[in-house]
C-alpha cells in the first residue's frame, strides 16, 4: 500500500504553461513513498527540457517502465539512458519487435522502439525485467503485463504491422497499463489502453481483489470509437465507481468531450506539467 503518491505529466500532447512545450507522446513522473518511477519517454524530443523545467531529477529514477512499444512512449529511451548510471527497466518483450503504421502512399512509417537490442538495454541498465504477466515494480506499484482481450466492443487491434509492407498486423501484445494500490483506492495509469481500457481495467479488478478504482489517467485510444463503444466505456467507468478521469494523448477531442459531458467534474484535463496526489 502507497501512503503518498504523486504523478506529473511529463510529455503530452497538450500544454497551458508558456515555460513547458509538448508534442504527440506520454511520459509521467511517478513518485510512491520515496520511490521515483519514469513511465514512458515520450518522443524524445521534449522529455530533457521539461524535465529540466519541472524540476525532475530523471538521473535519480529507481525504474523506468514503458506501456508499449510505439515510438511516441519509448523515444526518449536514448536520452534516459545516456543520463542514466544505471535504472532498473521494465518492458514486454514484444515493445522490440519492428512496429509500423500504413501510410497514405509508400514507404510505410516505422512507428517502434529506438533500435536498441536486448543486448544493447542489458548493458546500458541495471537489471532487464520482461513483463509478459503481471508484475511487482515496488511494493504497492505494479505493471499488469499482457492484458486479455474480452469485451466485445473494444477495437484492440488498427492500423498497425509488424512489417515494412503492413501485411502481418500487430496485435500489440505489449501493451499495458501501470496501477497502484493507495489510500485513496487503486490508481490506474494508462499508456494508449490498445488492449481496450475496458479490458485494462477488469484485468487491474481482478489482480487487486478490488470492485472499485478511485482514479484513471492517461491515452484511452477511443479516437475513432463508435457510440456503443463509448456508451459501454462510460459504463465501465461508472460500474467501478471512478472519482477521477483523466483522458488525454490518445483518447481523442471527440472522447473526451463525451466523456466531459457523461462525468462533468470528475473528467479533468491533464497537460504538461499538471500534478495529481494520492490521497
């Protein structure tokens, strides 16, 4: 059990501060009773300056753990590790695997992981964990590893391969969320949910014994669900009693003004530089 939690969004698509910049990807500080975690890097490109404008000792991270493979979560992985002595890395091993997108005409974009190995991240860390199922961080602080694709309204698949020509889709078996046990209750921190937040969420009930989730944050990837996917999302969110919702990167304006207007002031925004404690 965490007795203090403290999140900030780090890199994200949206910014209200003059001093901070964003750019299309998520990353979060995450501090629990002492420990310093770094979830997701971003693209890369704003994670070094924001982190210097927030005052965020990224060097002094005791864990950096990544959601899912897709370079706008993991490109800031080569800045991390060459500020980085040595960091305890937590990843499905399927976040290593060639990812791509179809583009509008060729040549399809690489959409992965910067081109590090195996070997290359046993070297430049302290220590490699594969996620494949759930998985203890620190105490109170756990990744949910491969998540179960249930629902039948989810669309967890999309416009993503695993090669160059996009023949072979992605089932993007890496994806997954982080969640931590608290006073407030279970706190839930999402990457792009491309297992289906839905899915996430039962899975995270079912690990915790727990028929309640205080708060979820984080891409929720409805950006082009349909109503009844949305109308079944908000559903699930009300079923497990959420106080606080925070759908951002991924989730699209479209989502989020649904779900503004389903949960009123239990919806918030969630930009660069914003800050949420726990309890």
């Amino acid at each position: 059990m965490i007795e203090n939690l403290r999140v900030t969004v780090i890199v994200e698509n949206t910014v209200r501060r003059a001093d901070l910049m964003a750019e299309h990807g998520l990353a979060y500080w995450i501090e629990a009773d002492g420990r310093r975690i770094l979830f997701d890097t971003g693209q890369g490109m704003v994670l070094r300056y924001n982190c210097e404008q927030l005052k965020i000792p990224l060097h002094e991270a005791d864990a950096v753990a990544l959601s899912h493979g897709h370079f706008d979560h993991t490109g800031g992985m080569t800045y991390v590790l060459d500020c980085h002595d040595g960091v305890d890395l937590f990843l499905h091993p399927a976040a290593l695997e060639q990812k791509y997108a179809r583009g509008q005409k060729p040549p399809n974009r690489d959409i992965g992981f910067p081109k590090f190995n195996e070997e290359t991240l046993r070297r430049r860390t302290r220590s490699l964990t594969w996620t494949d199922g759930p998985t203890e961080l620190f105490d109170g602080v756990y990744l949910t590893g491969e998540i179960p694709r249930r629902t039948d309204f989810e669309d967890t698949g999309g416009p993503f391969y695993l090669d160059r020509e996009c023949t072979v889709p992605d089932p993007l078996l890496d994806d997954q969320a982080l969640y931590v046990e608290t006073a407030a209750g279970v706190i839930v921190i999402l990457g792009c949910a491309h297992a289906g937040v839905v899915n996430t969420l039962d899975m995270i009930t079912e690990l915790t014994g727990r028929e309640k989730i205080h708060a979820v944050l984080g891409g929720m990837h409805l950006h082009r669900a349909n109503r009844k996917r949305l109308e079944a999302t908000a559903d699930a969110f009300e079923r497990y009693g959420i106080e606080v919702i925070g759908p951002i990167h991924c989730t699209g304006s479209s989502a989020t003004a649904f779900l503004r207007n389903r949960f009123g002031g239990r919806c918030i925004e969630c930009p660069v530089g914003s800050t949420f404690t726990f309890p």
